[in-house]
C-alpha cells in the first residue's frame, strides 16, 4: 500500500511507502500533525527545501529551518528507538548561498531565529514579500519596511554542477542573474514558504571551487514538547532557557524534551544508519536542512543550504531507550582506528594473541554515539556519558575504547560532536542493533 503524504493519523492503517511534500514554518513538536503511520520497514520519501538562511531571511518562521511534516512509524512507542537507513540523497537546487551572520538589532526578542519582529510597523512574524535583490530585498506586508532580522557579514553565492559533484562560487553580475531567477536556481518546493536567500545576491569571494558532499543537517524523531527546528539540540537550545519568547523553558525541560535532531554532522549522508529516540507516540520521522557540502565544524556558522530529495527506510528498535542519536557511519567517514578489521588483519592478530597466549579476540563493529552540549567539552562528555549508559560500559572503559579503537570528532561548534568507537557485537546485539551493523560492515 502507498500514500500520498495524506494525514490518517497514527492509528489508522500502515503504508509501506510515504512520500512527504509538506513542510513546518520552523516548529516541531506535539503540536504538529503527523503523517502516516508508515509501516515498520516501510520506505520514506522527502523533498526538502534549504535550511538556515532562507528561513532565517523569512520573519513568519520560528525556528531556523524548514524541515518535513513529521511522520508517524507503526509501533513505535516512547522508550523505543527508530532506524533511519538513507538510502539515496540527491541535491535538487542549482545554486545556493550561504555565510557568516550578523543580527539586526530592534527586530527580535531575544533570539532572532525564534522571534523576529517588523522594527517599524511591530508586527510579530510579519507576512513578507521579496522586492529586488540585495540585503533590503525582504519587505514586511504591513508596512513596506526592509524586515530581515540577519545580515551577512561575509557570504558568497555558489553553483552546484550535479554530475560531476562540483561546486563553484560566483562573482556580482553571476549572483544577480542568479537573484533574478531565485526561487527556481533553489528548487524550492512547491509547498515551501521560505524566501530564496538567493535574493540576496551577496558575492564576497568569487572563483572558491570545492567539492560536492551532500548530507542532512537535521533529522530524527519529534521532541516531546514544542521546539524550534534548530533548537532541538543543547548548543543552539541553551538559548530557550529563560528566553523572552513562547518557547521559554528550563534547562530541565529541554534536555527531556529534544531528541538532538539538529545535528549538522557531515558523516549523515547516503548509505549511512541514524538510530534516533521516540519520545513521542509513533516517533514523529522528520528531515531537513540537506547541504551540499561542509567540513567538520561548521566554522562559519552556516554552509550550503539547498533542496534536495531523500529516500530513507525505517526500522523500529523495542525497549532501546536513547537520550541522543546513534550513528552507523559509512565505511570511508569512520575515524581510521574506528574501521573494522580485515579478515587478514584479523588472521594476523591470531598469531599475535598465540604468541602471546592470549586466548580471545573481541568481536567488534563501529558506533557512534552523538554528543550535545553547551561547548564542546560538554558536548564530549554527553556523548562519553550516553554510550556509557547505552551500552553498559563502564564510563572510563569507553573513555579507553574511545582513546585505542575510535575518536572524539567535531560535528558543530558550539556542541555538538561524534564519539566513536569499536563495541563488542555481543554489546550491540543485547540492545537491538548488531543486526545492522553485521550488514552495514559485512561481518559475518
């Protein structure tokens, strides 16, 4: 059976295909209506629109993406976890820009991703419109003010060649064609209600190439209270604590609640395994945010955003309680001392233990588990302490695996990061997930 991305709800019959062409304006949560329920195994499809810039150039949203309606999974119950394996990823826009930002002050209340306002007129989260191009392009519907609440203090406009995974930035008379022709060089979806950061047009550093390497920014299962889209994860989230907006919370109520969906890690990209947390009633599946490339870090802040298309499959784990995600990497994004050994790496290893006369040779597979925190330090002890309390390991034994089999790996500053390392197969087959690691790594 297929669907059309219609809404059923959650008790209704499964599909075993889904494909989803709606969007949020920046908000997930309860509070959102729940496509599906997709069936354990089933195969979900998702055209997604840019991320940050375009959103954050666009006052109605409140949050700083635009991600997928969230879908429900069959069976999928809070305390479980749920599978994500990315089967195709496929950048749609053909062209993007992106930089460093600055706020407009007089235009927010606290956090300009979350609670933008017209500084003339005062209306909150104004209905606004593109005129031109350039950096007073956005103009409120009320009132005709220039409304955006973010600047570029540096950017560039790039162009993607899909075939040869390319990617080229261009010169002013380039970036204003392009601004002329915003919405289609982005591919936005039909449905999507962002303004094209295209618009903008701002061309700092002509003539950078680089390579294409998409991947998606944000993904995973609903909070169990209402977030921002950029804010479920405890970097961008420390903002929500005591802010002067709707979303205010507590540091408490926070890191109940996200699921760390945000995570900006490069290594979430085709062929790759999510395992994330249901803390909500059939999980509530979501993604968005594709970029075309970016390196560890995230330095600048934000990289580039572009609409892309997703083919994902899904899989229900039971009784795998997570606090953050899980992340079976491909092959050639683990760290070098993460990658499982070769059958004759592993015959030479015989020898040395009989020499030795050490008797057993571990059985083991890669896992990653991710770490959020405030900074990176804390970031890193999230997630030593999460894998901790997932696998049964003693903290300083996985401190230790860390060290001689894996790596600690910036996903984003402020914090968000990767701890990996090589687990026991009789550690990941008693929590759920051995089956997929022995297939992602072919181990017999």
């Amino acid at each position: 059976m297929t669907s059309q991305a219609l809404h059923t709800g959650i008790d209704a019959e499964a599909v075993d295909w889904l494909s989803v062409q709606t969007y949020t304006q920046g908000v997930i949560g309860p509070s959102q209506a729940m496509l599906g329920p997709l069936a354990d195994g089933g195969t979900l499809v998702a055209g997604t629109p840019p991320g940050c810039w375009g959103p954050m150039i666009t006052p109605a949203f409140q949050g700083g993406h635009e991600v997928t309606q969230p879908v429900a999974i069959a069976g999928a119950e809070v305390g479980d976890a749920v599978a994500l394996e990315i089967r195709r990823m496929r950048v749609t826009s053909m062209a993007t820009s992106s930089g460093v930002m600055e706020f407009v002050e007089g235009r927010y209340h606290g956090d300009p991703f979350v609670a933008k306002f017209c500084g003339q007129c005062g209306t909150e989260h104004p209905a606004s419109h593109v005129e031109g191009i350039g950096d007073d392009a956005i103009r409120c519907d009320h009132c005709g003010a220039e409304v955006s609440a973010f600047r570029f203090s540096h950017g560039y406009v790039i162009v993607m060649d899909h075939e040869n995974a390319l990617s080229l930035t261009v010169d002013q008379a380039a970036a204003n064609r392009l601004a002329g022709r915003a919405p289609e060089m982005s591919a936005l979806p039909e449905l999507a209600a962002q303004h094209s950061i295209l618009s903008l047009a701002r061309a700092d550093m002509p003539g950078v190439a680089t390579r294409m390497r998409p991947f998606l920014g944000n993904i995973g299962t609903t909070p169990s209270r209402d977030l921002p889209d950029s804010h479920n994860c405890a970097d961008f989230g420390q903002y929500l604590v005591g802010a002067p907006h709707r979303f205010a919370m507590s540091s408490e109520a926070l890191h109940a609640a996200k699921t760390d969906g945000h995570m900006d890690t490069n290594a979430v990209r085709e062929g790759c395994i999510v395992i994330c947390p249901v803390k909500v009633p059939g999980a509530g599946v979501y993604l968005g945010d594709m970029h075309a490339q970016q390196g560890n870090g995230e330095i600048a802040g934000h990289a580039t955003d572009v609409s892309g298309e997703t083919e994902l499959t899904v899989e229900v784990i039971k009784r795998l309680t997570l606090d953050g995600p899980i992340l079976l990497q491909n092959l050639e994004d683990l760290p070098p001392l993460a990658r499982p050994l070769s059958r004759l790496e592993r015959q030479k290893l015989r020898a040395l233990a009989d020499r030795w006369g050490q008797a057993q040779i571990e059985e083991s597979a890669p896992v990653t588990f991710i770490g959020s925190g405030i900074d990176l330090n804390a970031a890193t002890m999230n997630g030593l302490q999460r894998a901790a309390d997932v696998t049964g390991l003693p903290y300083d034994e996985v401190l230790n695996r860390a060290t001689i089999t894996g790596s600690i790996d910036i996903s984003r500053l402020p914090g968000t990061v990767r701890v990996t390392f090589l687990c026991p197969l009789t550690v990941l087959d008693r929590i759920g997930i051995g089956h997929l690691a022995r297939e992602k790594y072919l181990i017999d």
